[in-house]
C-alpha cells in the first residue's frame, strides 16, 4: 500500500476549511469565466448589428406589459 493512503485521516475543521475555500475560489472562477464569456458575445453580437434588434423587442415588450398590467399605470 502507497503511503499516499496512509494519511487520510484530515480533521473535520481542515476538511471543512478546505472545502469552504475551494467552493469560494470555484464561485469566483465561474463568475469571472461567465463575465468574460457575456462580454465578449455582447461585444460580437454588437459588431454584427443583432443589439439593435433585441433591444427594439424588449422596448416593445416593456411597453406591451406597461399598457396591459393590472394597475392601470
């Protein structure tokens, strides 16, 4: 047997610790990733001429609920 396997036992607080950490710095990873990912579509899908059209249905969207909702506004 590897001595690898020998040292397993970890104590609670350091496992706890290690994983507390590990979730931190994947949150991070995936928040940054995400922000980079968005950005750089929004930066292409700018260049291609695609925002202006999305943007003119979500302006018909908001305006549509607008007139419809149920307060009257």
């Amino acid at each position: 047997m590897s001595d690898k396997h020998l040292l397993v036992e970890k104590s609670l607080k350091k496992i706890m610790v290690n994983n507390f950490v590990g979730g931190i710095a994947w949150g991070l990873g995936v928040t940054i990733g995400a922000s980079l990912l968005l950005g750089i579509l929004g930066y292409f899908a700018s260049n291609i001429g695609i925002v202006p059209v999305v943007g003119k249905f979500v302006q018909e969207l908001l305006l549509f609920l607008a007139e419809n909702s149920p307060t009257g506004r």
